[in-house]
C-alpha cells in the first residue's frame, strides 16, 4: 500500500534520540528549549511553545484569551475535529464560517457576515499546507477587535508574502504529527510575538504551575517553592521528542522541497483531465507547504472512485468530514448546509499520496491508476 503519507525517518534523528535517552533528564530537560529555539529560527516569531499534541497547543492558545464561558469563536469546517474541539473544553461556542471554493481555506467577507458581539477570535486554518489570506483575515480581526489565529498545523515551512508562516498571526498552531513537516512522534507548538501569552501557556502546559519567582505571588520562600497560578494540564513534550525534533528541523526546507516537487509533478501529469478538479497552485504570494494534495471529482462519484483507489493499493483519504457535521456536534444543535461551499469541498475531495520519499515511479503508479478509473468511469 502506498500511503497518502508517511514520516521520514533517518539516521540522524535516530542517533539523537538515542543520545536523548542517555541524558541526565528525558522530560523537562534542555532539549525543549532548543526545539523551541529551531521553531524560532524557523518562524520568525519572537516565541514558541512546545506541546505533547497540536490539540494540547490549541488548548493552551485559547486558554490564554481568558475567555468567558459562551464567548464565539470563528472557525472552518473543513478541518481535523481538534479545531473547534479546543473551543467546546472550554466553553467557547465555535461558529463556522464558509470557505473560498478552491483553496479551501477560510473566505474573509465569509468570516465577517459571522461576526456577533460575542465574538473574540478567529481561527483560521492551512488547508493542506496553503496559507490562508492571512492580509484579509487579519484586517477583519483587527477591525472588529479580535484575536487572529492561525491553525498552521498542516504549514510548517510556508510562506505568505515571502513571510513565514508563524510569523504573522498573533498565535500560529504547529502538528508534528508523522505525517506533517516534520516530526517528534506526537507534538504541537505555538508560535507568537505576545510575551504573555507565552506565559500563559507555558504555565497551562505544566498544571499551570510556575516556578519563576517573578510571576509568584510569595517571592520570598526558598528554592523548593512553586505557585499554581491557573489551571493546566500536563501538556509538555519529552526531550526525547524535543530531540527527534530538532534533528528533524535541520530537514525542514528540504521536506518542504520535495513536496513542492511532487505536487509540481502531479500538476503536469493530471492537467486536462476531465472530471478531475486540481488544488490551487503557488503564486507571488502563497507558497504551500504541500501538507496534501487535494484532488476533487464529482461528489456522486467520489467514494466509488476512493474505492478504487484504495483496492489497488494506493492508500487515498479524505480530509475532512465538516466538523460540525459530526454527530457529537449535530446533537450540540450545528446542521447540515451550515457551510454549502465546505460541504461541497468535503463530498468531492480526496488526498492522493504526498511525502518527501514519494518516489517518481510510485508517482507515476498513482496518476495511471487515476486516469484508468476516471475513463472508465
């Protein structure tokens, strides 16, 4: 089975975990602080904050809006259910706002139709490694007063406007998922320029718990002491994971490369063929991260050819059912035709393989077994 995607793993990186394992400290140690130094250097932002999941990073970056119970934050439905999930732990409403129809990421005049009194925040998502318009998105946050945030899960080592992404949004959510840019296993980040929030969530991360005596309430006990100043979960990333990360991070420009390369590729090999839609390409201001490759067809004929796909051997997927079309959240109240452009998206799209060790001739397999369904269908 050629999967739609899948981690890479080298030497190197094995010889720093092991190297990790071997250290005086395998939690809590120094190799948090230089994995959050390379997402830096990588980002441009001022800070970044290493998490167990892209799900506890959410988490903690809307635990640090200090927002109140029923507060309305805007979102997409086309994306992993850990989006809007973060919102519901803590009270927050989450309320979907359409997509632009070829990209697939969140529309800005969309966006602002949905805003109430009680909105505080928007958070857009990276579909398949695409930036959104992050220009647009962040004029509407700053004219109504909102909070922007950049669900970035998918676009590590992208850009918008030759700027990183992470770089530009007041929190940018990273995945280090095996299938993302780069891995440690399990594990997310924030990237932000708000030294308060990145207090915040480095207390969330840890019980809420600080040790650092200026945050103290009692500044004068001795070194032992500790103050839970909010309420957190334990959230942190091992330094084994921290160390897979960094040695992963000296890769991120080439990983992103050879996506680029590929998608490149699929776009010269399935032009022109009728009944099959492509993603949006590059351009002056956008430059993917080529997270997927999100092919669409007919809706009434994508799980026939998914099928298909996947029966000879080519591990297709789809990304994503619209959030609020989940069961859990059709009996929160959310219904069908919310969103009619995610909708569409979602019943006509399906991710074919992408990764950096994707080699040509397994390429090549994917595009003739797709041109021979489409035709013979």
């Amino acid at each position: 089975m050629i999967p739609y995607s899948r981690q890479h793993i080298t030497k190197d990186d094995i010889r720093a975990v092991s190297a990790a394992l071997r250290a005086p400290s395998i939690t809590q140690g120094p190799a948090i602080e230089a994995f959050e130094q390379s997402l830096i250097r990588a980002t441009g932002a001022k800070y970044a904050v290493a998490f167990s999941s892209g799900t506890a990073a959410l988490h903690a970056a809307y635990a640090a809006l200090g927002l109140k119970k029923g507060d309305e934050i805007i979102t997409t439905g086309l994306t992993f259910a850990a989006t809007a999930s973060m919102m519901l732990a803590l009270e927050l409403k989450p309320v979907f706002a359409d997509i632009d129809a070829q990209s697939g990421t969140l529309d800005p005049e969309a966006v602002e139709k949905k805003i109430t009194k009680r909105t505080r925040a928007i958070v857009a998502v990276d579909y398949a490694g695409r930036p959104v318009d992050i220009d647009a998105l962040r004029k509407v946050a700053r004219k109504h007063k909102l909070v922007f945030i950049e669900d970035g899960a998918q676009s590590l080592g992208a850009s918008y406007h030759k700027k990183r992404v992470g770089s530009q949004a007041d929190m940018t959510m990273f995945s280090f998922h095996p299938v993302k840019s780069i891995t440690t296993g399990e594990g997310g980040a924030i990237a932000t320029d708000t030294e308060v929030y990145a207090k915040r969530m480095r207390r969330f991360r840890t019980h809420g718990i600080t040790k650092d005596r200026s945050e103290m309430k009692r500044r004068d006990k001795a070194a032992w002491y500790h103050e839970m100043l909010d309420f957190g979960f334990n959230y942190r990333l091992t330094d084994i994971q921290a160390a897979l990360g960094v040695s992963q991070m000296k890769r991120l420009r080439s990983h992103v490369q050879k996506r680029k390369a590929l998608a490149d590729r699929y776009f010269k090999l399935l032009k022109n063929i009728k009944g099959l839609e492509l993603p949006a390409q590059d351009d002056a201001i956008i430059k993917s991260a080529w997270h997927l490759f999100p092919i669409r067809v007919a809706p009434e004929m994508r799980d026939r050819i998914f099928t298909k796909l996947r029966a000879k051997g080519i591990g297709v997927q789809v990304h994503y059912v619209p959030v609020y079309m989940h069961p859990y959240y059709a009996n929160l109240g959310y219904k069908r035709g919310t969103c009619p452009k995610t909708e569409v998206y979602s019943a006509s799209e399906i991710s074919i393989p992408l990764y950096p060790t994707l080699s040509k001739k397994e390429q090549d397999y994917v595009v003739s077994a797709l041109k021979n369904i489409l035709a013979s269908l």
